[in-house]
C-alpha cells in the first residue's frame, strides 16, 4: 500500500539504525545480550465523556507489569518491557495526535488502544501508515474494518482487531425483543458518529435485518453526541407507537434522553443503550429507572474463559478486580486484559522483536485462548480481524441495586443464562 514520504521506519532503513549506537562500528554490543526494553504503546479515553471505558486500565497495567517483572522472554533473550499510556481525552483528533507521539518520540514497538472507533481507528490508522504494529480491540469490527477504508481482497499490513460484529449486535438484540409481547415498532437513536453510522447502515446495519424479522423501524436521524435535548426523538416514537427503543448512545446521552422521556411520558416496553447502559457506574445512579434496561454483553463473570497470562477464570478476574478496586465488575476488565494477553503472547513468538514486520507476522499466527474467548485472526470474516462471541443483558434489580443478568444466548449457548427477559414495568 501507498505509504507517507517519512516514516518512522523509512528512517531507520534510510540511516541503517538497527538499535546499535553509532559509535558501535557495526560490532554487536553486550548489551544487547540483555534484550532492548519493549515499549508498548497504550492510547484509552481516561478522560471526557468516554472515561468509563477507562476504569479498568490501572488495575489491568498494574497486574500485567507485576507478572512480567523484569521482562518477558523472546527466543532465549529477556527483554524488559515497559507501557506508555496516552489519554485520548476521548477525542479521535487527540487519540491521532498521542498514536503520533507514541511513534515518533516514544518510539514505541507495539501501539494497543480500545473504546469505541473514536480511539481504535485513529490510533490504528497512524500505525498502518507509520509501519508499527497495532492491536486493538472493543469496536465493533464494520465500524473499525470498513470505517478505515479496509478492503476484505487485501487487509491491513500492520493493525489487527478482535470484537464482534454488528451481525451479532443485531442477532442479540432482537434475540431479545422477541422475548417480549410487543408491536414490533422500534425506535432508533442513532448518533452522527463511527457506531451510529455503522448500526444505521442500509445496507450491513440494523434496517435490513429488522424489516426481514418483521420489525418497522421509526428512525428520526442521526443526532450529534452530547445533545441536551432528545423532544423531537421522543415526540416521533410517541406518535409512532413505538415500544422498543434501541440505540448506541454516549452515557450522558442515554441519561438525558432516559430522564426527557420519563418527564414526557414516554414509557417503552424494551430500552437497549449500547455503550451507554454496559457500565454498572452509568445504571447504578438511575435507581429504580435502571430496572429493565437492556443492552449486550462481551464479557462478564458468566463467560467460561479463562486468562492466558493470569490463569484466572473470568469470574476469577472479576472478583480481583472487584477486591482490589471496590467496584464492580465492567465489561471492559476482560477486554483490556485480554488486549494485552494478545500483546504478550505476539510479542513472545516474534522471531525478532527489533522489526515491526516480525510482530506483525507473530500477532497475524495469533491463535490464542483468552479471558474473552479464542482471537484467531486467520479465522476472518475478514483479514486482521478475529470475532469474540456476544449475548444479551438485562439490569434487574436486586437488593436495590442493578444486576447484568444473561438472558439471552443464541449464539452463543456455551454462555450459561442467568435470568429471563421481561419487559419494562
């Protein structure tokens, strides 16, 4: 593929650099004996309306840095390995400009980045142009494929991806909905962003899908993220009947729509945020307003997957996480630790961990059981990506707080259920 004049990598090739110091003559130093640091680049929206994503992050780097100690070993060298973390601010302007920082003054090996295609498509684009290998994860695959002009007949050279797809999305959520007596009007709150575009797509979204099921679909456009007011959304879905809402929504988003349609009398029977109803942190504040919220679920306790790196389940990893932080657990504990799960496990097999063609040959052979099911990027639907499976969720509460219960596994009956879908109110 057609590359920048000036690369990262075009400059080391151009000047010979190959880790040596200059002075070395061209005879290989002791040092090198040891094994250069591995830096391991890390961009995450700690910060701005993404920042739930981020919670796990410390506990997650902390265990991994603990269990590599003083490095990791590559075809009998160890090699010390150190994490460069970058704040997004939950920007895809910002997740671009640190992915560039990270390449050019930190010089990083590997780049990794989750939450949302405004993080994963920047970071992963600056990779694929600047040679350095990426992996990324928690952005549904179309969005993140597609969204960067990815062409199925040729792929990517240096980004490789693992989540699950709209396909899977679409199959839970309406899973779901058929569980509950309705009229099968559905409204859509869409955003004008990466998700929204991608779930409203005609062609690879929701509609096709929907109108096959026999679900009409009342769809009032794309709105911009952050908005303070959702009166025309609700005023369409009230005119229209509708009694199954479903959407991709920013936490504050869903709030102030969720409280608009309470103050407006909107009461549907089915309410499904994705993104903005997967943290117990968003749900928990809406009280007896949380009960019956339903959205989809990558990880939890339930899954029967167990840690590469750790050995521990995934309701082993919960309860740390929940020990350690006093919080409960969230979706993306498994998906952070299963990022760099994925990170360690390439970078161990990379027959030379001096050249980013090296690692992204290892995390291309990637065939790994982890926290979060098996990542096999030869394994499609298309090149660099790998699917994890998806289920259904619904908050209910229990002793006054909200509970994801699994209730509903389709595709996925490896994932036990754990509660039974009802209709709001």
């Amino acid at each position: 593929m057609t590359r920048s004049r000036f690369t990262r990598r075009g400059f080391l090739k151009a000047t010979g650099a190959t880790g040596f110091a200059a002075a070395a003559g061209g005879l290989a130093s002791p040092a090198l004996a040891q094994g250069k640091t591995i830096k391991i680049g890390f961009v995450t929206p700690q910060t701005g309306p993404l920042a739930i994503f981020a919670e796990p992050d410390a506990f997650t780097l902390d265990l991994f840095k603990k269990q590599i100690g003083d490095g990791i070993m590559i075809n009998g060298t160890k090699y010390p390995v150190e994490f460069i973390v970058k704040d997004s601010q939950s920007s895809s302007n910002r997740a671009s400009t640190v992915a560039q920082e990270l390449i050019f003054d930190d010089e990083v090996d590997l780049i990794t980045a989750t939450s949302t295609p405004d993080t994963t498509n920047p970071v992963a684009d600056q990779a694929e142009l600047n040679g350095v290998p990426c992996i990324t994860n928690d952005t549904p695959w179309q969005p993140h494929f597609f969204g960067r002009q990815g062409d199925p007949a040729v792929g990517f050279n240096y980004t490789y991806h693992f989540f699950w797809g709209l396909e899977d999305i679409i199959s839970s959520f309406i899973g779901m909905w058929d569980k509950v007596e309705t009229n099968k009007v559905v409204g859509a709150l869409w955003p004008n962003d990466p998700d929204g575009n991608g779930w409203s797509d005609s062609k690879l979204g929701f509609p096709p899908v929907m109108a096959e099921r026999g679900y009409t679909l009342v769809d009032p456009g794309r709105y911009q993220n952050m908005s303070d007011d959702f009166s025309a959304q609700i005023s369409a879905f009230k005119e229209a009947g509708v009694e199954i809402v479903t959407g991709v929504q920013l936490p504050p988003d869903f709030t102030t729509f969720w409280s608009q349609a309470a103050q407006q009398g909107f009461a549907p029977k089915v309410m499904q945020a994705a993104k903005a109803t997967e943290f117990p942190q968003a749900v928990a504040p809406l009280g007896e307003r949380a009960e019956g919220l339903s959205v989809e679920v990558w990880w939890s306790p339930h899954h029967p997957f167990s840690s590469s790196f750790s050995g521990q389940s995934s309701a082993e990893l919960a309860a740390a996480y929940e020990a350690a932080t006093g919080n409960p657990w969230t979706m993306p504990l498994g998906f952070k630790h299963s990022l760099f799960e994925v990170a360690v496990d390439a970078l161990t097999r990379t027959e030379d961990p001096t050249d980013p063609d090296s690692i992204a040959a290892a995390i291309a052979a990637t065939n790994l059981d982890t926290v979060v099911g098996n990542i096999n990027f030869s394994a499609g639907p298309v090149p660099n990506i790998a699917k994890t499976p998806l289920v259904g969720g619904q908050w209910q509460i229990e002793d006054g707080k909200p509970v994801l219960k699994i209730v509903e596994n389709g595709d996925h009956p490896e994932i036990p259920l754990t509660g039974e879908m009802k209709a709001i109110g």
